[in-house]
C-alpha cells in the first residue's frame, strides 16, 4: 500500500497479476492430468482466473494513467512555484520546458512570443531533449500563425496526415509527427480583456501519437502559468526601465539645477526646504545638507515680513510674486536679492508646495550706488562710456584733447570779514556754477583746485570730433552764468573774477595712482601749456591758442556766433618757440 493516500501502486497490481497469470497458466498444463487422476477443478476456475487477470491488466492501465497523471500535476505544481519564485524569467522558463518535454514525452519545446513594438513573433526559449535539434525553422508557421490568430490549441498524432496541415510546407518538407501549439493568453489586470501574444509549441518529429488530451491539458495549464510569468516580468522590467529613467530624470534635473547661476530653492506645502542647489548655497553661505528638511524661515532670515504671505499664497492659491528682498547673511553681510516665487505643481497640476528663484542683486545694486555716486561729478551723458577708463590698466593712452583751466572766482574778491565756513559756501556757489555749465556742455571735470577747475574735452568719457568748438562754447557759456550769478550775489558784473584759458593737442589720458586706489586723468605737455596760459589770463577773459583756433577752423570753418581777437603771443618758460593768443567773444 502506498502510505501517502492509502492506494495499491501500480507496480503491486502488475506483481499480483503477473502471479495470477502463472497460476492460470500452470492450471492449465496440469489441468489434464489431474482429470486421468480423477482430480478436477471447481468449475470456471480457470476462467474466473482469466477473467481477474483481465480486470486486473484494466486496473493496472487506469492506476498507471492515474500515477503519469498525478506525476505530471505535481510537476505543474512544481513547475509554477519555479516559474514564480524568479522574476528572471528566462532562466526559468528554460527550465520549466525541460520538465514539459520529460513529461510530455516531446523532443523539443519553443516559447515565442509576438514583439509588440515590431508585431513580428519571435523565439523567446529553445529547449530540446538530449541532442534534438533546435532548428527554428522547423517549427510549423502554419501551426503557429492559426494558434495565434484563433486563440485556440491544435494537437495532431500525424502531422503529414493531418488534413488541417496538408499546405504546410515546414511539415512536408522536414516529416513533422506529434505536435503540440497552445496559444499564451495574457490578462488585462482587471481581466475584462485578454490577447494572444504568443505560444508554446512542442514536438516530436519521429514518433507518432505521442500526445494525447492529458498532454495537450497539462501544456494548456503550463502556458496559463507562463502568461501570468512573462507579464509579471515584463511589468517588472517596467518598473525597472521607469526607475531607471527617474533616477536618470532626476540626476540631470540635479545637474541642471547645479549649473543654474540662479539659486533654486522649493518648499513642501508645510514650509520645509525641499531642495536647493549649488547657487543657493553660494548665495545664503549655506549647503543642501543644513538647508533640506529646515523651515524655509531659517533658510532665509531677516526677510521681509510678507515674504511668508508670499510664499504661502504660492503653496495654497498658485499665485505668483516677484519681489526684492534684503537680508543679513553671516560671513556677506547685507545682500539684495531678487526674488521669484511660483506655485510648484505636480503633473496632474495639483499645487504640493513652492518654488523660488533667487538672483543676488548685491554687486548690482553697489555698482548703482557707486554710479548714482560718480553722477555727482560726471554729466548723465558721460556714464555711458565709463567703461572705457574701467577697462583701461595702470598706465594710459596718448590722444588729441582740449584742456581747460578756469579760476571761478577771485579769493582776493571774497569780503574779509568772512568766517572760513562762509568762505567754503560761497566758493561752492561759484563751483556749482561752473558745474553745472561744464555738464551741460558734456565737458569732464578732472579735478577741482582750490577755486580753480581743470576740465578736458574729447577724453574717452566724452569722445567729440568738435571738442576745440565746444570748449570755446562752454567758456562763453560760463562767462554768462557767472554774469547772472554776480547780479544775484549783488556785485557788479562789469568786474568779473573769473579767468579762462585752453589750449588743444596731444595728451596722455588714463589711471594713476594704485592698484587699491586710482584716478583718471590727463598729462603732458598739452596740460602743462594750458596752465602755463590759465595764470597769465586777466579777469575775465578766455584765452585760446592757436592749435586751439586752428582745430575750430579745420571742423567747423562756417562758424559765426564767436570771434576771435588776438593777444600777445606767450613765451612760455622751457618751449623755444612762442605760443600764439587768441581772446574770444561772441560775435
């Protein structure tokens, strides 16, 4: 008995019927010589013999069916915990057809599966018995192509007399016998809709009659198992390729945020940083690793007290806000930022939180003030060009200029009785006269002197093709303002303090001084002359050379609104030769 389920093996029922055999045959031969002895059988013994041999032999034919039938499910039980105990389907798969073509009684055994991206079936496992031959050419198309389309299995004894497979030429030409199709059925997850996808398909190309419906059966149930198999892997290859392509997504959103020269800061809905680049930390002094998790408050102290209103807005409404923001950060100090704060969304465009581009306005905004600053002593016009000095080294460039010096007043003029406070205001009354002149004429104030003022035209801050005539103009200009000032200080202004004299030629521009502190400014003989010719000026003149007259004829020879008178020439202490006077009205 077997001691698992209490039946008689059939290797018992063969043993007891092979016995009862030799009796009936051994009864028999005996049978004869028995009856001379008058020794006879009970009657129908040896038939009744034969007759439990009979059911016997029948007994042992359905317990043998049953055992192969018991030995193939539990080799199917087997076989699904293999094939889903690995998503490495492959490997499993292979095996699992090895245990198929041993229980089946196959040659050979193929799975092939439809390409959905090409829709062309191809094999996806070749497993053959010992040597068989795995040619996938002899696999039958025809089989296959009916399998597939129909969704039904085909089982055949005798392929070449299989009338359904009569315009098959793979099984003409290669004498296919026993074969074996069943299509692989793959589910929907809600299993509302299926598909054939594939198929499992096994042979034996000598012997026939090799399958029966037990066979066909237990193949059906295997390909069940290996549809659920392949579609369990492929959406774990899925899953795979999905990680894979965040994780890829990911690094280059990082590498991008990285590179970003804007710091990039994002909040959760509860106000914690949730990411924050390389930009940001150089801005807040800070690193991703102290920033993420924290309260965006002690990411950003000191802001505004709106920022908050801001932000939240962002997170709960999806509003957006642009605003300039300044704050103390330990190690910069103070720091002006500008500040963009949007909702951050989700692809479904649910609002989880916000997200905030900083620029650093610090260097921008100094360099404004430095500007604003530099407005005080230079026109509106010249800032355009103040690059061109910023990018000249220690050190300077020759170049044609007009140089001007002017006394704006005469300190000997100034009442004794002043206080020194009185005396600088007063003086300053006079400078911003002659300032205010020089600006409008697009001159560039060098420097002031005391009560005197060194003024250059056509320098690289103000570059001008007339800047002799110009020259000439502003001083006629200059010698009005001062006129209406004397009349509005209550002096006489038929005694004029000041004096004005220039001269035009080739001069030296550019920085000197330090690395740490420099100015720009002009040198040469070209300055030195203009001077030599300021202190010889009376009150109330403007005084030109002759390079000076000369310049304005050559570029602008139709000129009539000014006159010139001559003066005296200059004998000017180290020059061999006399420098030419010219005094200048208004025609």
């Amino acid at each position: 008995m077997n001691p698992e389920n209490g039946a008689l093996p059939v290797s018992a029922l063969r043993a007891l019927r092979e016995q009862i055999s030799q009796t009936t045959e051994a009864l028999v031969r005996h049978e004869t010589i028995a009856s001379r002895r008058n020794i006879f059988l009970p009657d129908g013994a040896i038939s009744t013999l034969k007759a439990l041999e009979t059911e016997l032999t029948g007994l042992e034919v359905l317990l043998g069916t049953d055992e192969i039938e018991v030995g193939q499910l539990r080799a199917l039980a087997k076989t699904s915990v293999l094939i889903n105990s690995s998503l490495d389907v492959d490997n499993v798969l292979a095996s699992a057809m090895d245990e198929l073509i041993n229980l089946t009684g196959a040659e050979r055994g193929f799975i092939l599966l439809v390409n959905r991206q090409t829709n062309r079936l191809e094999f996806r496992i070749s497993r053959g018995l010992n040597d068989a031959e795995l040619r996938e050419d002899e696999v039958s198309r025809t089989i296959l192509r009916d399998v597939i389309a129909h969704g039904k299995p085909i089982q055949t004894d005798n392929a070449m007399e299989d009338t359904r497979l009569a315009e098959s030429e793979t099984v003409a030409k290669f004498v296919l016998r026993s074969i074996m199709c069943v299509p692989l059925i793959f589910r929907d997850r809600t299993g509302s809709s299926e598909r054939v996808d594939g198929a499992i398909y096994v042979d034996n190309k000598f012997r026939q009659a090799v399958f029966s419906t037990r066979e066909l059966n237990l193949l059906t149930a295997f390909a069940h198992q290996a549809a659920v198999a392949i579609e369990n892997a492929m959406l774990y290859q899925q899953v795979q390729q999905t990680l894979i392509e965040i994780t890829r997504a990911r690094a280059i959103i990082e590498n991008v945020f990285a590179s970003i020269e804007s710091g990039v800061i994002t909040t959760m809905q509860g106000g914690q940083v949730s990411l924050f680049n390389r930009a940001a930390g150089e801005i807040l002094r800070s690193t991703p690793e102290d920033s993420i998790g924290k309260p965006l408050q002690e990411v950003l102290p000191k802001l505004r007290e709106d920022l908050n209103a801001q932000i939240t807005a962002a997170a709960e409404t999806g509003s957006s806000a642009m605003l300039e923001a300044q704050t103390e950060v330990a190690g910069r100090g103070r720091i002006v930022l500008n500040m963009r704060i949007s909702p951050l969304k989700t692809a479904g465009g649910e609002t989880q939180g916000a997200a905030m581009v900083l620029d650093d306005l610090t260097e921008e905004r100094e360099r404004e003030e430095t500007f604003s600053l530099m407005t005080r002593y230079l026109p509106p016009g010249l800032m355009d060009n103040i690059h061109q000095i910023a990018d000249l080294a220690m050190g300077g460039e020759r170049r044609e200029v007009t140089c001007v010096f002017m006394t704006a007043c005469q300190w000997s003029a100034f009442p004794s009785s002043l206080r020194p406070q009185q005396r600088m205001d007063l003086l300053n009354v006079y400078l911003q006269t002659a300032t205010q002149v020089v600006h409008q004429a697009q001159g560039v104030l060098d420097k002031y002197l005391g009560n005197e003022i060194m003024i250059l035209f056509n320098t690289q801050l103000n570059p001008d093709l007339y800047h002799a005539r110009h020259a000439v103009e502003m001083a006629l200009a200059l010698k009005d303002a001062f006129a209406d000032l004397a009349e509005k200080l209550g002096n006489d202004p038929t005694l004029p303090q000041y004096t004005i004299a220039m001269h035009t030629g080739v001069a030296t521009l550019g920085n000197v001084g330090s690395l740490r502190r420099r100015s720009f400014t002009a040198i040469g003989d070209t300055i030195n002359l203009a001077k030599r010719i300021h202190e010889t000026c009376m009150p109330g003149q403007v005084l030109l050379t002759g390079s000076t007259l000369e310049h304005i004829q050559a570029t602008s020879p139709a000129l009539r609104h000014i006159r010139f008178e001559q003066r005296n020439p200059l004998q000017a202490r180290g020059r061999q030769e006399q420098t030419g006077l010219f005094e200048a009205f208004y025609a």
